[in-house]
C-alpha cells in the first residue's frame, strides 16, 4: 500500500492556546546611562530570560539601543544590541558577554540633537508587527531612559504622541522605567503611556526597575471572567486574577523508560480478566467491566455523607447556576488573616470595558476606600458558589477578594488556649519605661510578608547549578540565604531578654530554665541532681555584677550555661566570661 506524504500546511492550521509574550528592551544609551544604568539594565534583562528559559516557555525577547553614534539598523542612530529571536540558553551566553564587555559596546552620542525615541520607537513597532501571525501573544516596549525631557521640538512630539497612540490597536504596552533621582515623568513620558493605554489617568503609577522584573517573572494570571450585578440594570464584568506569587508552577511530569529514558505513554484500561483462585484451586467468572454511570462519589455536608453521580457532581459545582457576583451587604473593614481559607485574588475590570463602566467601578473602589467599608457578595463561577469579602485598594484599583469560611470550617481555640491567653494571677508591674518596652516588641512581632523579600535557597542552588551546566561555567555562583538571620540577631536576642527579665521581674529566669532543661533529660545521675539543687539558691546575675562566679564548680558553671542555651565549652575563666556576657557585663 502507498502512504501519503504528511501535509506540511497542517502544522499552520493548529491553534496554539498557550499565551506568549514579547519583550523588547528599549534603552537610551547616553552618557548617564551609558555610565551608570546601562549594566542594571542588562542584568535585569539577563534575570528575565532565565526565568523564561528554566520555565521553558516560548517567548521573544530583544535589546535595542538608541542615541548612538554607530547602527546597524534603518535608523540612524538606533543598534540593535540582542537580536529578537526566542529565548534560549544562547540568549543567557550572548547576555553574558554583554555585560563582561560592557565598555566595549559602543561610544554614546553626546551631540544631544539625537535624544528623540521616535526612530528607534518606530523600529521597535516594526519588530513587534512582524510577528502577528502568531495568536495570544502579549507585546510590550520597555523604555529605559534616565532623560525625563528629551530635546525635541513640538513637531517631532506630536510625531511621538500619534506613534504611541497605534500601540492600543497592535495590543502593545508602553512602560517607561526611569532612572534619574529627579525624575519628572509628568514632563513628557507620562502622557505617552497614558495614551498608548497601557494606563489610565486614575491608574497611573511610576515603574521600577525591580517591580518591572518582578511582573514579567510572576506576572498575575486571570483565573476567569464573571459579571459583578449592582443592580438590575448596572452590570459591569470583572475579571478574578491570582496575585503575583513567587512559587513557580510545577513542570508536567512524564513517564520514562528506566534503562533508555525513552518517554512512554501511560494509558488506564479498565478491562475484564479471569484468573484463578489458590484456595478454591477453580476458575473464577470473568468481572464485568466498570461503566462510568456507576461510579459514585461520596462528599461530607454536616456531618453525613451524600452520594452522588458524575453528571450530579457536575451541575452541584456552581448549583447548575448562571455565574454572577451579587452584592449582600456592607460592613466595616476588618481583614483576619487566621479567617481565610484561600489565598486572596485581585479582582478588577476586564480590559473590554468601555470607559463609563471603569469610571464607574474606580468611583466605586474610592467610595469604598474612604468609608473604610468591604463588600460581603455571592461569588457564582463555574467552578463553585463561595462567599467573599470585597476589601477595596485604591492604590490598586480593584477588590482583593477573600473566601469566607462556612460555620464547620472554623476552628475554635478558646478552650485550648485560655490559659496562655492572659494570667490574671501574675500581673506585670506597669511603669513609664514598660509600657514602650511592649509596643516596641509588638512592632516587632508585627512582620508583613512579601514573596519579594525571600527565595527558596534548595531550589536556587539546584537552578544555580543547572544554569552553570548549561551556559558552560566552571565556577557556580554563591546563593545566599536569605531565609537566615542576620549575623547580629542573637546579640539582639540577648538584649531583649535582658529587658524582659528586667521589666517583669523574673531575676530566676535563667535558673528556672536551666531546672527545666535538666528535668527533661530525666538522669538518675546523683551529682546532677546536686548541682541542680545548688544552683537553684544562686542568682547569677548578682554573682556576676559582684564578680563572685569564681566560688562556683565547674559543672555548675556548665548546668547554667545549658539551661540558657549557651556555650559550655572552654576552661573555668571562659565559662565565667559566658555567664558575663549572657547578662552584658563587661
């Protein structure tokens, strides 16, 4: 039999659905910038292709410099630095150079008549234009400049002004990154991203360096679209996203051959087979073969179990109910984080709106905000039915949208914990110095978290050396971790111990952990029993300010420093010089 020749023209015809992004990196390459930036800029750069390549993701970056003096492009004074091509481990290679010859790039143009981005804003867009035969593709342009007021005349801005303006039909963003520490963006960039509508005048905010990395690397993914009913006859959709998040997603797992890695398909067939029984020693009936009908599953509501089918289960998600978000009530605003079954997610309008829905839902978020009142709705997806608390952010503009939890999700620890709450018994003597001591450590306590401020250092060090094979290095780079305190955090310890003794009164402290310590170990062993027993008529504190620790054993001397948790290695004079610094005595 013949066989037919593949059709090349297929591969055209087959929808992608996974969402791609394109970059270009648009950097004034003046003499500032040229000096002081231009490095930040690459390594910025360098950190975003490596997040891209270790995800494996299909995306276009590229490097484009403006305000030179050679070029290799159409323009005049426009070169492209990184060609714009998909990332791979050799974008990280060519990055890498880059920064290791950063004085050899090029010289600057200092004749300051070439400041205008409109040439290298026009081959950019040429760039990015070029590739819309590819679908679900998000295009952005970032400019980096520390010149917030470029010499132009007023012709060439209005040339800029209608250059940007086609960026909302191509679906390209504008985002101006600037460096100067007196940097004006209401001077001239400004108006430029408002116009390309990458913001809006009430959304408008100045971008970083660290947060533009920060939402590329994680950016915030819509989860689905739902419209928000505020009365009959006012609808406006929204769209529920997740905020950004420093874990990344796992990547699929397949099944491999063990001897040649080869990769396998898994495939589950529920089929009928006879076999024979050992202790009948006879045959046993074929078992018939499982019908999808049949299967049951069983959930929990107040305390029984109901069964129900596949098709059941399907319309009991969302109660067979159209998806909307309906308002029950206001109340004051009162975040609990203890409360929440789930991670917040933002909630906002979709980018389809008209202006007259987004003016009314960012009036709506400000009236919110300044009553210092959250929404209670009745979230309907097609997921699930919840019930969540709006709390507005102005700043943001949009809901972070919180699940509440149903009567039997809530655990109740008074009974547990009503001893550790409050002792009426022992009271702290309150004075002027107290009560500060307490705020300062409740501040303290007070710590708001941020995926920005810690890594993963297990899965740093195995991506460190994972780059390391692969860009070919010899050497693999030190991570530090950032989980750790810092070096001088035990001595602050210290010091607030020593307060703590001080202000409640508790000059046994250290003598009545050390019994606790010893007591744990549950030794039969007389002398330490003894030396418990001794120790426990000594102030240690007195003894050191009296420079009497020298009367004391050894093994006293030792008892101590275990049940505080400090070194008990060295000679007699060491272990006396422990005891003195433990209570900051000189």
């Amino acid at each position: 039999m013949w066989q037919e020749e593949p059709d090349e023209t297929l591969d055209d015809d087959i929808i992608d659905y996974i969402v791609h992004e394109h970059i270009i990196f648009l950097i004034d390459y003046e003499k500032r910038m040229q000096t002081k930036y231009l490095s930040k800029c690459l390594e910025t750069y360098q950190k975003i292709a490596k997040k891209k390549c270790s995800s494996n993701k299909q995306d276009h970056m590229g490097i484009i410099l403006y305000n030179t003096k050679k070029s290799n492009t159409d323009g005049e004074h426009v070169m492209t630095l990184q060609k714009f091509d998909l990332v791979t481990v050799d974008t990280l290679k060519n990055v890498k150079i880059l920064l290791q010859n950063i004085d050899s790039i090029g010289e600057p143009d200092d004749s300051g008549k070439n400041s205008s981005p409109l040439e290298a804003l026009t081959y950019a867009l040429q760039i990015l234009n070029s590739s819309k035969k590819e679908k679900n593709v998000h295009r952005k342009i970032i400019l980096c400049t520390c010149n917030d007021n470029p010499v132009i005349d007023t012709p060439e801005r209005h040339r800029i002004e209608n250059l940007v303006s086609t960026f909302k039909d191509n679906k390209i963003k504008l985002m101006v990154v600037g460096f100067q520490n007196s940097w004006k963006d209401e001077i001239f960039y400004k108006d430029l991203q408002i116009i390309s509508k990458t913001f809006t005048e009430d959304s408008y905010r100045r971008i970083c360096l660290d947060d533009l990395e920060y939402s590329i690397s994680y950016a915030t993914k819509s989860v689905c679209k739902v419209p928000w009913k505020f009365s009959p006859k006012i609808t406006i959709e929204v769209s529920i996203k997740v905020i950004n998040s420093s874990v990344m997603a796992s990547l699929p797992k397949i099944n491999v051959l063990k001897k040649t890695n080869e990769p396998v398909d898994v495939k589950h067939i529920i089929a009928s087979n006879s076999y024979e029984d050992i202790q009948s020693h006879g045959t046993v009936k074929e078992k018939d073969a499982f019908d999808r009908k049949e299967i049951i599953y069983s959930k929990k509501f107040g305390g029984s179990e109901i069964d129900f089918t596949a098709n059941e289960m399907k319309k009991f998600k969302n109660c067979n109910l159209e998806p909307v978000i309906e308002i029950l009530g206001f109340s004051p605003v009162m975040c609990d984080p203890i409360m929440h079954r789930a991670p917040a997610h933002f909630l906002s309008y979709t980018s389809d709106c008209n202006e007259e829905s987004r003016d009314f839902f960012s009036i709506f978020v400000s009236r919110c905000a300044s009553k210092k009142v959250m929404a209670t709705c009745k979230v309907i997806t097609k997921a699930n039915v919840s019930f969540c608390n709006m709390i507005p952010s102005e700043e943001d503009g949009g809901f972070y949208m919180y699940r509440l939890p149903f009567k039997d999700e809530v655990r109740f620890l008074d009974t547990i914990l009503q001893d550790f709450i409050y002792n009426s018994d022992e009271k702290c003597d309150l004075d002027e110095t107290t009560i500060p001591f307490f705020m300062e450590l409740m501040k303290m306590s007070k710590f708001e978290y941020s995926p920005k401020l810690f890594s993963n250092p297990k899965f740093d060090k195995c991506v460190a050396h994972i780059e390391a094979l692969a860009l070919e290095d010899r050497e693999i780079p030190v991570i530090k971790d950032t989980t750790l305190p810092k070096n001088s955090f035990s001595s602050e310890v210290v010091e607030i111990e020593r307060k703590l003794i001080k202000q409640l009164n508790l000059k046994d402290i250290a003598t009545y952990q050390m019994a606790q310590q010893l007591k744990r170990k549950r030794t039969s062993n007389k002398d330490d029993s003894d030396v418990l027993e001794k120790i426990k008529r000594y102030d240690f504190q007195s003894l050191a300010e009296n420079d009497k620790l020298g009367n004391l054993t050894v093994p006293e001397l030792k008892a101590f420093l275990a049940g505080v948790r400090q070194s008990t290695s060295g000679t007699k004079p060491k272990l006396i010089s422990n005891i003195k610094a433990y209570y900051g005595i000189s």
